[in-house]
C-alpha cells in the first residue's frame, strides 16, 4: 500500500531554537485610505502626527472619488489609445477626470470601429 503523507516526527525540535527573535518589531504605522482624506480630517492627522507626508497605498485613486483629477489609469489608458488610434494624447494635466473618460470611450470606439 502507498504511503501518501509522511510523519512530521523528523521535523520536531527536541528543543527550541536559538537563531530566531523571541519579540517581533513594531509594526509600523498604518497608510493613509484609499479614498482621498477629508480636510478636517487631513489636519487632525497632521496635528497628531507633526504634519509630514505620508505614503498612501495606491497612486491610482478610485474611479470617480475626484473628479477634479486624473488618475494613474485614466493616464496610462490615454497614452496606449494615442498610440493605437495614431491621435494626439491631451494634456492630462488640464483634464477633469470626467472628461479624461470621454476621451478614452471616444478612442476606444474609433479602434473599435477601425478595419
């Protein structure tokens, strides 16, 4: 008969180890949400923690959370449809994030509909 699990004897120590830490390091301090902080919130934080920057844990912003801004998607998916359709990328900068999507749908369909 086959044996398809071995035994976990070997494995046991008869004592423990020594090159292994007893006590983990802190952890560090948590990111800052995904979604863009409110105000009010944004300077309670900076009162408790002295103000500095901190990282955040995504560069890309969710859809439609600011539609003052592009985000990190809407920026690449711009630069690929320029490429394809052989049109002029717009500047991302004067862009609302609303119509940054206008220009990928209307890209997106032109390579659609292209033979």
């Amino acid at each position: 008969m086959w044996q398809w699990a071995g035994s976990f004897a070997d494995l046991l120590l008869d004592e423990a180890r020594t090159d292994c830490p007893m006590h983990l390091p802190s952890a560090p301090l948590p990111t800052l949400p995904w979604r863009p902080v409110p105000p009010a919130e944004r300077r309670r934080m900076a009162r408790l923690e002295g103000g500095g920057p901190r990282p955040r844990h995504c560069s890309a912003r969710e859809a439609g959370t600011c539609p003052t801004e592009v985000d990190q998607k809407q920026t690449n998916a711009i630069a690929t449809l320029a490429r394809l359709t052989h049109s002029r990328a717009p500047a991302t900068e004067e862009l609302s994030w609303v119509t940054a999507n206008a220009w990928i749908v209307a890209r997106w369909e032109q390579y659609m509909r292209a033979p």
